[in-house]
C-alpha cells in the first residue's frame, strides 16, 4: 500500500525511479522476511522449544522436529 502511494508520487517526476523504488521496496520486504524468519528460529532454539517430545492420545512418543 505504501510502496504504491510513494510510487504514484514520485511518478509525476521521475518515472524511472518510481519503478527502481518499487522494485527496492519489495526486495527490502522480502530480506526483512528472511531475517526475522532466521531470528525466530534461534529464539525458538534458545528457548529450548524445538525438538520436544510430547506422548499422543495412545501414549506413543512423538518427536516435534522441524
């Protein structure tokens, strides 16, 4: 929604860089992605969250591994 509102403004004067700024929104979306998917997995880790084992309905041991 922002990228398109700063696009449609900066259109009306540079067209060219409208588009270069799109293009740099989105892939700075796409690395802050990344990065925090990165960052909540070592949080998980950290906190000892993965890996876990759990017993089912049947008493079976299930492992949680991801």
């Amino acid at each position: 929604m922002f990228t398109g509102i700063a696009a449609t403004q900066l259109s009306a004067f540079d067209p060219q860089s409208a588009t270069i700024l799109q293009g740099t929104i989105a892939a700075a979306a796409v690395i802050n992605e990344l990065i925090a998917v990165i960052a909540a997995k070592k949080g998980f880790e950290w906190a000892g969250e993965l890996n876990q084992h759990r017993v089912d309905t049947l008493g079976e041991l299930q492992t949680n591994e991801i």
